[in-house]
C-alpha cells in the first residue's frame, strides 16, 4: 500500500518488463467503445467548436448526466454562436440555472460576444488564441483545439489526470504532480487523430479507468499500466488532504406586498452568484452562531419579521451555507425598496440560483419539509 512519503520513480514510457502505452491500442477501443454525447460529432465528421466549447464549459465541475438535457436546450434556443452573442445576459443565466458556478455563465456570454466581435462568429483554429477569449483557460483551450480543429494539444482534466497517475504509477498527490502528468501527456498525444485520441482518454477515465474499482481487465493499456502492475491502480491519484470546509450563516427576507407579489434582487456582477436574483439576504457570515439581531440590520424593509423554523442549508465550493429565513408583509406598496416585484407564479422566469430556489420552497411550505 502507499503511505506518506511514499514515491516511484518516474521514467520512459514502459520499461524492460513493460510495453509502452500505444496510442493506436487506445483509439482501437475508442472506435469500438465510444460513448454517444449529444455535444459528440458523428464518426467521419467534423466536430463543431461551438459545441465542443459549449459542452466543454457547461462540463467544468459538473457531471455529463447533468450536462445533457442543459447542452440540448441552449443549442435549441441558440444555434449558433452568434445567436448566444445577441442574447440577454438574464437569459442566459436563466437557462444556466440549477448548473451551478455562475461566473461560466456569463464568460459563456461574453466569450460569445468576444468571437462574434474578434473573429467573425468563429472559434479560431488556435490553442493561443482560444486562451485569449473570456472564460477559456488552459485545458479548455486545449480541448477545442483537439476535438474541433483535430491539433495535437494536450488537454488535462480529472479523468486524464487519473489514467496517466495510474500508467505510470506517479504517486506524489495532486495538485502538486500535475507539471509531471502533463508533460507525460504530451508526449503521448499522436500526430493523427489527436482529437479521437482526447476524447478516448476522457472516455477510458470515465468508464474503465474510474475512480473507484477500475476495470482493469477490460483496459486497452492493461499491459503497460505499472499501477496494475503495482498493485496500487485503485489508490491513484493521491490527493493532498484538503481543509474542512467552513460554515457561513445569514438570513433571507421573504417580503410580500398586497398583490401576493414578493422582492427580488440582483445581486452585484462581481462575485459569487454575480448577475443572478435571489431572494434579499443578509451577509453570510463565518461563525458558529448567526448574529439573528445584527443580520436583520440588512432587512429590505421596516416591517415585523417572523422567523420560520428550521433553516436552509447549500453547500458551494468552498464553504457551507446555513439561511435562516424570516418572513415579512409590506402594506404600503408606495414604499422605497431595493429591488422588483415578482409574482410566484412567474419565478420560472427568473434567474434564481439553487439556493434561492431552496429558500423560496422554504419560505412557500412555512419552513415544513
């Protein structure tokens, strides 16, 4: 087993008792064995770079069953990437809702934006260039660059990172043994069919060689896997211990007017959930009690506040979020508040977040699950 301080060396692919990881044998089971996406060309055909980034963006931190039904209703809604360029940023955010990590939605937008007004409305053939639009980062780059354009990039996600760990059996923990599984990437990645070759990777991480329990027989790298060899295939990658996740804690203000209509709020753009609308809430706060009194300083409006029992709980990437949710009625509908009415029944049009969502299902059911 592997314990700390525990390293292998890493050297040339394969060795004298073991063969060197072919590409070929790779893209041999790809043909056989790819997986139908609803982002994923045909056999024969040319990947479209509005759907591959498009996929490849919605695909950050979120998992491809999730993905699907998302990819199919912005592709029906916008066709082009053009037609995103001239949609409404609330749009947008609104059909993004429920995916989480909101800043992707609107690079989405503004890279969009970014190729209608630098290149004509088309993804540029270039690893460089794709690095310069908003929102696209080194792997992402990488990405279109092989699926779309077909260049040998090399492009390193979890599922790549888990398949090279395990053939060269590299046991130093990410993040800090990614410079090593890139460069061993690359020096994998062939001259023909680098775009199938991405995609196979990505497809022998997410089926065979998986997280836990990796069918190890069924591999087409079997024989030049020195984590099988060494046993050790199931405990790779190592990962650096991460610190425990914090709790912040605040209050959300449902307040509703005489025509049952109920605020919303943009929240600022900048941010976390920046652009979308929540209910209107107090800071979240770390501690291990909420300050109830001092929160309802951030109260949208004077009126008597009554507290629902129990409270809202929503976990983002980096703390936990407990919401106390208070409930108000404003009589006077003249009266100056930061924010617009909306009636329940036209929520489905607004671009509320997950934990919004959360607390206007708290707040509707009286704090009852």
């Amino acid at each position: 087993m592997i314990v700390a301080g525990d390293s292998f060396p890493v050297g040339p692919a394969g060795g004298p008792d073991l063969p060197a990881p072919r590409p070929a044998d790779l893209l041999a089971w790809y043909d056989a064995h790819r997986r139908q996406l609803p982002w994923r060309s045909a056999p024969g055909t040319v990947a479209d770079p509005y759907h591959v980034w498009l996929s490849e963006i919605m695909l950050q931190q979120t998992t491809v069953v999730t993905v699907g039904p998302y990819f199919q209703r912005f592709l029906a809604r916008w066709p082009t990437v053009a037609d995103l360029a001239a949609a409404d940023l609330d749009a947008v955010l609104k059909e993004w809702a429920g995916l989480g990590y909101y800043a992707r939605a609107r690079n989405l937008h503004a890279c969009a934006q970014a190729v209608v007004a630098r290149h004509g409305g088309r993804f540029p053939a270039d690893e460089s260039a794709l690095l310069d639009l908003p929102g696209i980062g080194a792997y992402t780059a990488a990405a279109i660059a092989a699926i779309a354009f077909d260049l040998p990039a090399t492009a390193m996600d979890g599922n790549v990172e888990r398949v090279l760990s395990r053939i060269y059996a590299v046991t130093d923990p990410l993040p800090g043994s990614k410079p090593t599984l890139k460069a061993l990437a690359s020096a994998l990645v062939p001259a023909k069919r680098p775009g199938d070759y991405t995609q196979a990777l990505f497809d022998l991480g997410a089926t065979l060689c998986s997280p836990r329990n990796p069918c190890c027989v069924l591999c087409p790298w079997r024989d030049a896997c020195r984590g099988r060899r060494d046993g050790i295939a199931d405990l790779l990658p190592r990962k650096a211990e991460k610190a425990a996740k914090p709790t912040r804690r605040g209050v959300a203000f449902w307040l509703t007017n005489a025509r049952g209509q109920v605020l919303l709020r943009r929240r600022p753009e900048s941010g976390l959930l920046g652009g979308m609308m929540e209910v209107p809430s107090s800071a979240w706060e770390p501690g291990a009690d909420l300050a109830y009194t001092r929160a309802l300083a951030w109260a949208p409006a004077a009126v008597d506040w009554q507290r629902l029992p129990g409270i809202v709980r929503h976990t983002f990437t980096h703390f936990h979020l407990e919401l106390t949710v208070v409930r108000g009625h404003l009589v006077d509908d003249g009266a100056a508040v930061d924010g617009v009415w909306c009636a329940p029944a036209d929520f489905h049009d607004q671009a509320l977040p997950t934990v919004m969502r959360k607390v206007v299902t708290w707040a509707r059911s009286g704090g009852k699950d």
